[in-house]
C-alpha cells in the first residue's frame, strides 16, 4: 500500500518532490450534467447553495474518480460581489455577466473591498461549501477552491471592451484598479483556505498573452502576483487559458506552487522553460478531446503529457457541462498504463 495519501501525494507532486503516482486532479470546474443526474445536485442551484455545491464537487472526486475535490464551478463569484449583474444559467450554462459597474474612467474610484466581502451572498455559498467538503473528505483528500484574479475580475467589472482599450491609453487606471482586485482575492483566499481548502486556483486568463501583450503583464500584473503569494498562505496555483507560453518565464517566479496549462501550451518546451520552479497542471484538451472525442484518445493524449513531464495529470481548462464520464475516468487508464510499462 502507498505511504502517500492523496492529499500527501497532491501536495508532494505540487512542492515538486519525488511521489509513487503523478496525481489526476481537476484544479478548474468539474461540475457536468451527468454528474448532476447522479447527485441531483444541478445547475444553477449548485452554484448558489452550499450543500449543493458540495455534493457536486464531492462527485468529481466520488464518481468521476479525480484525486481531489474541487468548487466553485462558475467565474462570477467575485465579480457579482463586488458588482457585477449576473444572469443564473442553466443545467449545462454557468452564470454570466450581464453588466458593470466601470462603464467610465470614473467610476473605477468607486470599486473597493467591501468591509462583508466573506458574508456576500456568492462567497459566503463558496466558503460554506469548501467547510462541508473539508468535514466530508477528511484530511485525506484535497480541496481544491477556485477564484478569479485580479486581471479577470478587471475585465468582468470595467468590460472586456473598456478593459483593453484603457490597458493601452490608461495602464495606471487598470493598474488601480487591479490593486483593489488583489486585495479581495487575498481577502477571499485567505478565507477560502481557513474554511479548509488544501490548495486555491487563481484563474486570470485574461493576463495571458492572448489579451495583453507579455509586457504589460510584467508591468502591471506580475507584481499583483507576488503581492498575492507573499501575503496568502498555503498553495497556490496560477490558471491561464490560452497559449500563456511567453509569460512563462516570468510567471515561474511569481509564487505559485503550479501553473495549470491548457492544451495550447506544449509540455515539454514549458518544462524547458520553468525548470525545476515550478509545477505544471495540464493539459489534456477539455474540448476537443474529453468534450469530443472518445476514451482511447483520451488516454493518447494523456500519456504524451504524462510521457512529456507533466507534474500533475489534468484537463487543461474547466470541464464542458456534457463532458462524458467515461472520458474523464480514461484519464486515470492513462495514469495507471503509464506506471505499468
């Protein structure tokens, strides 16, 4: 029997140290419309109720087989408490900004962190559910707890249309606003992990190189960065969707304990990049492959990750609502033939 318990073994992978097994984790959404049919746990009620919450995240783990459990499963919580008009969903949509309080320049001065940031009606639902998920699995298993960061929650308040247009006639206006954006995501870590969380996942997809130049970001977010994993304890993971490839370098001092990568970035010449600094989470494809394709090449396109060097087995983004089961549990096929040859 293994020494390593999951959690130890997550843990151990994420600190870059040697483990009997690569994990097979999900550190993005995990919540899918047949995991929904099995638990009775569905959309949209799963994101706006605890218990709920709990028991869909608790089927990834559960059902679905990952190494680890993981909530919330949608991008707005944040940004609906600091301010953003969300629209619920459905059963296979998550719910979505509909408006935003930064229409002008001058209404940046009025977003700060509100002095019930933890008891808003979004976050209080996360931080409830990561404390049941805790009491439920033990000190055995992870849990893994997502929140936007500072460059997201950026475009979702001032829009993705202001948010670009004021990164190029305005840096210091994204800039201040970003650094009150650090702020409730230290805020809101800090409680997610001291609800019991093992691990957080800052998703900012919209620093990557796919929506701002590399420059900017080692201007004006990679120091929000550092403030982020100076100031939060426990481990931290960085997700960017996208082709992060050229931020790589600076990314891989931040701070974070892992990276999670999607398919775009190739994970041999990443590992080239990062070295031993840091961790790699990826990147089997969660659209063209696990969403569209069937189980053998799932399990192709694991092992090359697995045979490239990644650290933690992983869909390289947020799992699609009807993404198969089978296809999520051939990622553990993959692992386990790995280990076999």
């Amino acid at each position: 029997m293994s020494e390593f318990t999951l959690n130890k073994r997550f843990e151990t992978a994420l600190k870059g140290r040697p483990t009997d097994l690569i994990p097979v984790c999900s550190v993005t959404q995990t919540g899918t419309v047949e995991l929904m049919e099995m638990t009775g746990a569905y959309w949209p009620q799963a994101n706006y109720d605890a218990f709920k919450m709990a028991d869909l995240a608790l089927a990834g783990y559960e059902l679905a087989g990952f190494e680890n459990v993981r909530c919330p499963f949608c991008t707005t919580v944040l940004a609906e408490t600091l301010g953003c008009t969300v629209t619920e969903g459905s059963i296979d949509i998550q719910p979505y900004v509909t408006d935003f309080p930064c229409k002008k320049k001058k209404d940046v001065k009025d977003i700060s962190v509100p002095d019930s940031l933890l008891e808003s009606r979004r976050t209080s639902v996360v931080l409830g559910a990561v404390g049941i998920l805790n009491e439920r699995v033990g000190e055995d298993v992870p849990v893994v707890a997502g929140l936007v960061g500072p460059a997201g929650l950026a475009s979702m308040l001032a829009g993705m249309k202001n948010y670009l247009m004021w990164f190029v006639t305005n840096p210091e206006l994204v800039e201040e606003l970003m650094g009150v954006l650090t702020e409730a995501c230290i805020e809101y870590a800090k409680g997610l992990l001291e609800q019991g969380a093992d691990a957080v996942t800052l998703i900012d997809s919209e620093a990557g190189p796919d929506i701002i130049s590399p420059q900017m970001f080692e201007t004006s977010v990679l120091p929000l960065y550092r403030k982020f994993c100076r100031e939060v304890p426990g481990l931290k993971i960085l997700h960017m969707c996208g082709d992060a490839t050229s931020v790589l370098d600076p990314l891989a001092d931040a701070g974070f304990e892992g990276i999670s990568i999607e398919e775009k970035v190739g994970v041999s010449f990443a590992k080239g990049i990062v070295g031993s600094r840091v961790r790699l989470i990826g990147n089997v494809s969660p659209s063209d492959t696990l969403l569209a394709k069937g189980p053998e090449e799932v399990i192709i396109e694991a092992r090359a990750c697995l045979e490239d060097g990644i650290d933690i087995l992983s869909p390289g983004c947020g799992l699609a609502p009807h993404t198969p089961l089978e296809n999520i549990k051939a990622l553990f096929r993959a692992r386990d033939e790995f280990y076999s040859l």
